[in-house]
C-alpha cells in the first residue's frame, strides 16, 4: 500500500509540473502577443503617417495649381506660426481644409485635424505631419490630429480582442483540463486511503481468526475441550466481526465516509476497554502478555462511534503487545479532569525516538527498525479521536517504554 502511495505522490509531483510549465507557457505567450500588440501599434503608426504624408503631398501638389490660394501665400509672412484664417484669409483657409480633408479621406483618414502654417526650421512634433508650401520658401503646413491614438488603437481592437479572446480560451481549457487532473489525482490518493482504512479495519479481526486457530490446534493435541470450544467461539465471534465489518466498509466509498459518517451514541469507555481486553486475549494468551487495567474514571461515558472509538482501543492495546519486550506488560488507566476523561495505555516496549515522537501520527510512517505494520493505524487513531473532538499525545523513552494518552470531552 505504501508503494501505491509513493507511486500516487511522484504522479503528483508530475502534475504540479506539468501546471509549472503551463503557467511559464501561457505567461510567455502573453508576453509576446503584447510585444506583438505593440510591434503592430508602431506599424499601424508609421502606416497612418505615410498615408497622411501622401495625402498631405497630393493637397499640396493641387493647391499649388490654385492661383488664388499661391497668391495669398506669397503675399503673406509666417513668422512664429498661426492659423490659416490669419494668414490666408477665411476663403482660401477653407480651400486649403477641404483639399486637404478631401485627400485624406481618399487614403480612408476620417478623423478631426488641424491645418497650421509655421517655419519651415520649425520642429515638428510627433503629432503632425509637414509638407513646404509652394511659393513659401520660409513656411510650411502641418497637420495635427487629435484623436491620432484613438484612430489608430481602434484600427487595432480587433487583433486586440481576437488575440486575447484566443488566450483566455486557452486558459480556460487549460484551467478545466487542470481541474479534471486534479481531480483525478484527488480521487487516486481517495482510493488509496480507501484501501488503507479498509485492510487496517479488517487485519485485527484477520489476525485473531488465525491466532485462535493456530492455539486451536495446539489444544486439540492436548485433548482440552473447553480450550478448544473457547477458541472456536473466539474465531466465530471474529469471523462474525469481520463479515459485519466488510458490509460496512463496502457500503461507502471513501475514507472520509468511513471516518465521517459516525453514530451519535452514548458509549461507556469503560465497557468498550473491557470488550478490547477480551478481542486481544487470543494474543494475549499467545505472548504470554499480561494487561492490568486500573480503571478510576468516576464518568466514563461519552457520545461517539461506539465501533470505531473501540477500533481505537483495540489499534493501541495491538500495539502494545506488538512492540513489547519478551514479558509484555500492559497498563490501561482511566481517569477524569478538567470535564474529559483520560484514556492512557502504557507498555514496557523498546519505547519510540523522541526524534520521531511528531511523526508517529503521520500517515504511512514507520521506524526504519519495524517491519510490521504499514503505518496507517495510528494516523486513524488520530483522525478518529480528533473527530470526536478529543486529543492523544505520546510519551515515550526506551527506558520505560511508550505511553500514549487520550483525552475525550465527557457526557454532561
């Protein structure tokens, strides 16, 4: 199972990969259709000015011919710049508008400008665009657009849109195909937790059917009867436990389903401690193990899952007697504090690192030292207490073995 795990983790690893290449893809993408965006804004410019300058050309080439018009520009005198009105009168400024005007339309330039005489020295700014008037030798015509920037950034809206509809419809799939994925991979890790919480549920009463045939056999050589009937109620209750419990489990689909949908009941703690003894008394009877329960918890009851809060004793009685020395010794105490009862369950074990104290309750941890197990029961301990809104700490030392501690709000 931890192999499905490993193997489930690096798959998830590829995916965060795959949408760290995606996110470098897509923001390069972005950056170069604005660079492309904005290569095309500089042509469209130069474009626009062009067109203008042809068209500026074209005027300035027919006015020339106009008599009338060269006249009240050779009689005139530019000095700092002005209208055309001021130098030319109001009649030949409306002739020069309108061929200009006439000329621009023709190259498709349908916006607002401003004609203007100044020196030919005259800087032009990037806003105009100059053409040398005939019969001027010390003057010519600008134009000025202002709207310029919003003629040319509507000749662009619709590369603009087009492009960034393109993207955003990209990042949408991207983003679905993504979720799908992880979706995917969330159902994956589900179905290994699935599997976990469902051969963890299932091994106890697997291991006390096969102790209690194994001990059957042992007292059937000896001829004892009453051994022999006793280990065949032991293996038929767990065979019956079992049967119950594959129902149960089969019946849901997740581990959430399995932690999360929980009885509401009153359970006495103190009966289900009772009822793990005698679940593990098969063991106990094999390791030659004693259990001592000293039971003072005045209130021992509290609301829960009576089945799961005892797959919790019977998890941590289990591995008291797993992990204990060639004489187990287990001590069960009650007692009761600050509105909890305490829980505490003490072996003479070999006792846990204190190094590796944070990471018992972690899914799939296990000491380099064990080779049993697969590190899945105490982290459902911990769900299990937690959902139950109580707590469990460890205290351990390879001097005095592991104790661990579970504190659960009582009934009121």
């Amino acid at each position: 199972m931890t192999v499905l795990y490993v193997f489930a983790d690096v798959k998830k690893n590829k995916l965060w990969g795959l949408v760290a290449c995606l996110v470098v893809v897509l923001i390069s993408l972005l950056v170069f259709q604005i660079q492309w965006l904005l290569t095309s804004a500089q042509l469209k410019e130069d474009q626009f000015r062009h067109r203008v300058t042809l068209a500026l050309c074209s005027a300035v080439e027919e006015l020339g011919k106009d008599k009338r018009v060269c006249s009240a520009l050779a009689s005139c005198s530019v000095k700092q710049g002005g209208g055309l009105v001021e130098f030319v009168g109001v009649h030949n400024g409306h002739r020069i508008e309108s061929t200009v005007d006439r000329y621009l339309q023709f190259y498709k330039i349908d916006i607002p400008f401003d004609v203007t005489l100044s020196k030919s020295e005259a800087k032009a700014d990037v806003g105009y665009v100059q053409a040398k008037m005939p019969n001027m030798e010390n003057a010519s015509i600008h134009i000025d657009f202002p709207s310029r920037q919003d003629f040319i950034l509507s000749e662009l809206n619709g590369m603009f849109v087009t492009s960034f509809l393109l993207i955003a419809i990209l990042i949408v799939i991207c983003g679905i195909t993504l979720k799908w994925l992880f979706r995917q991979q969330q159902i994956q890790l589900d179905t290994v937790d699935y599997i976990d919480a469902v051969s963890h549920e299932l091994k106890t009463p697997i291991n006390n059917i096969s102790l209690a045939l194994t001990m059957l056999g042992k007292q059937i050589d000896e001829g004892k009867t009453e051994k022999v009937n006793y280990y065949m109620d032991v293996a038929k209750s767990e065979n019956e436990s079992l049967k119950n419990r594959i129902n149960e489990v089969l019946g849901m689909g997740s581990l959430e389903r399995i932690l999360g949908n929980q009885k509401d009941e009153i359970c006495d703690i103190h009966e289900l401690i009772e009822i793990a003894h005698s679940r593990m008394s098969v063991k106990k009877e094999e390791l030659k193990a004693s259990i001592v329960m000293d039971l003072q918890a005045q209130n021992s009851q509290i609301r829960g899952d009576y089945k799961e809060l005892l797959n919790v004793l019977i998890c941590l009685i289990d591995n008291a007697l797993t992990y204990a020395v060639k004489e187990p010794l287990v001590l069960i105490e009650t007692s009761n504090a600050n509105g909890q009862i305490r829980i505490s369950i003490r072996d003479n074990g070999v006792g846990i690192p204190e190094e590796l104290h944070d990471q018992v309750f972690e899914k799939y941890f296990r000491n380099e030292e064990d080779e049993s197990g697969h590190g899945v029961g105490l982290f459902l301990v911990k769900k299990i207490i937690q959902l139950h809104g109580g707590d469990i700490v460890l205290q351990s030392s390879s001097a005095d073995g592991s104790k661990f501690t579970i504190q659960l709000p009582m009934t009121k």
